[in-house]
C-alpha cells in the first residue's frame, strides 16, 4: 500500500486531475436494484470450491514471491521482471488465458511516462470468459511491486503486497477449476496485477487511462492490498477480522452483497471504521481500487491495516499468518463468486 505522505497524495491529485480532465464522464447503465430471491436461485453453490484454495500452496507461493531474489520488486526496474514473470508463467501453467490487448499477459507501461518510474514497466493481466453476460466484468486487482532495494536490505513486501498478489492467483486458480467441472463464469473474471503502486497508483490508472475491458461495463473491483497480517489494533482482541474500505462509496448495494456473502460462509467480523473519505489515515485514496472508483467502478479494499513491518525489510515471509490469510483469500473468493454469477450488478447509487 502506498505511504500517506504530502508529496504522494500530491500526486494522487494530480492523477486525478488528468483522469477527469481526459476521461469521457462515464454515464451508468447499472439496472435499479435486484431482488434477492431470483439472483439467488441462479448462483451455483460454492462450497465445493473454497477447498480448492490451499494454505500450503499460499505459503510455498508467498515465500517464492516475497524472497530475496525478487530484490524488492520496484517497478520499472530489471528486477520486477522477475516478479511479472512468476506470475505469468502461473497462469500460463494453469491454463488461464492473457487477457485480450496484452503482449502475453503484459500491459506494458512505456518509460518515462511517470516521472518516478526509472524505466519501462508491466502490468499482468490475465482473464477467464463469461456466459450469458460476458459483456460485464468483475475485475480483482493487486499491486506487484514494492519499495525495491537499498543500504537496508531487501523490502520483501510479503503482506504488502505478496499477500494480496498470491491471493488473487489462488482466486484464479479455483475460478479455473471450477470452469473446468463445468461451472463457467456467467461475466468475465478479470486477473488485473498492477505495478507502481508503491510509486503513485500508476499501474492502475494506466489500466484506467487504458482499459482493457471497457470501464461502463466493469461492474465491480475487488482490491486486494495487504491482508495476510494482524495490525496493532487487534492485537490480543478478534483477529479473524478485515477491514473493507469503499465497500459503500458508490454501490451501498455493494456492501450489502459482501456482508450477506461474509454471513453465510465465514461470519469474519467485517470492520468498516476506515470505510469514509474524510478518514484521516485517507486509506480510500491510497490503493489501487481508487483508480476505479474514480471511473464510477464500485470498489472494495481489502485492508489488514498496517503493522510494526510495514515499509520496513521485516515485513517478510515467515510472519506472515497463513491460516488468516488463507481465509481472507476464500471470503475474497466467495464473493466474486456472488458477483459474478448474480443476475444483475450492484446498482450505483
């Protein structure tokens, strides 16, 4: 997750300004609000998919993405290749597809086009077909990258955002499995892994400024950005917690859809004291998902909030809490599940 600092949010204003001031106003075709009952009657159950979400296979992946041979994955340089191909080279094994307009899975950022990326840079992208209603698209988005290397050591980044990255493969992974025993996707999943997160948000708003599924038909954005670890605050107290921020912004559909969701498979306590723009942590303009709330995309954050380890060469791998997150991972899971198969998309308020 990007730091809050004055020069950070500057330039989140200033991206905001080239989006509203280049971006056509996006005009909502969103239905009035669903009724319960039909939308249900054509979700296929879930249950028999959760287990296909494994915790060793997290904990093997996030020690393989968050080691030192990653150098810290900064983006835009040499060494965050090493990131992008590890995360392609797992779709391509599990046979999901690159998303369409990509160079094999990239979406390539040209250098130079943000003033602190030091030189050319990738999002991957990778996507599973809808039904009936492909035309729309759910799309989960996690920030690759993170603060790179120096006389400190190596910022591994594990929960920010290894934890997040490998949770989106996982959710991947089991959508595909699930295609595979003949329970297709009714909209399109869309696997969006950005960089340049930790530098300002680019990777996403690249995507935004680029889509490569058109923004008035992304029905929603599901942001993963650290959810493998306890904060400070729940320490000692429930720690089978997540903080959703955004859930409401735009969609209050939306945070009905994820409560009911949450009620039905995990009743995880769902904290939202972060969930309102005049939050003075301003966790809602700090991770990817802004950049689609921006463009009139109902989004949720995914937040563990921050911990002594964040920003620091000590947020690594052995701290990470693999049951929790593997939980989070499966909540996350089962409600793109909700989304995508429902009959109708949350109704923008």
């Amino acid at each position: 997750m990007i730091k809050n600092t004055w020069s950070q949010l500057t330039i989140i204003t200033l991206l905001a300004a080239t989006i509203f001031s280049c971006s056509p106003a996006v005009v909502s075709t969103s239905p009035t609000r669903s009724d319960s009952s039909p939308a249900a009657s054509r979700i296929p159950p879930i249950e028999r998919f959760l287990d296909m979400i494994h915790q060793q296979e997290i904990e093997t992946m996030l020690h393989e993405f968050a080691s030192n041979e990653f150098f810290g994955r900064e983006a835009g340089s040499a060494e965050e290749r090493i990131a992008t191909e590890y995360i392609s080279d797992f779709y391509k094994t599990n046979k999901i597809a690159a998303a369409p307009g990509t160079d094999d899975y990239y979406q390539t950022i040209p250098a130079r086009t943000y003033p602190r990326m030091p030189g050319e840079a990738n999002n991957v992208i990778a996507y599973i077909p809808g039904t009936d209603m492909a035309h729309e698209v759910v799309v989960l988005s996690a920030h690759l990258d993170h603060l790179g290397f120096n006389e400190q050591g190596i910022f591994n980044g594990a929960d920010d955002n290894g934890s997040g990255t490998i949770a989106i493969m996982q959710i991947a992974k089991a959508f595909k499995k699930a295609e595979l025993l003949g329970v297709k996707p009714r909209r399109t999943m869309v696997f969006l892994h950005v960089t340049g997160e930790e530098k300002g948000l680019y990777g996403s708003h690249y995507y935004a400024e680029n889509p490569l599924f058109p923004m008035e038909n992304t029905i929603t954005n599901l942001n993963i950005d650290m959810i493998g670890r306890v904060d400070d605050l729940r320490k000692g107290k429930n720690e089978d917690y997540l903080y959703l921020i955004g859930s409401e912004m735009l969609s209050k559909e939306l945070k009905e859809i994820a409560v009911k969701v949450n009620q039905k498979h995990f009743n995880m306590e769902y904290d939202f004291k972060y969930d309102e723009p005049n939050d003075p942590n301003r966790f809602y303009y700090r991770s990817d998902h802004y950049n689609f709330a921006k463009n009139n995309v109902p989004a949720i954050f995914y937040f563990n909030g921050t911990h002594e380890d964040y920003h620091k060469v000590t947020d690594t791998p052995d701290k990470i809490n693999y049951p929790l997150l593997t939980r989070r991972t499966k909540l996350i899971f089962a409600t793109a599940w909700e989304l995508v198969h429902r009959d109708r998309r949350p109704a923008l308020d």
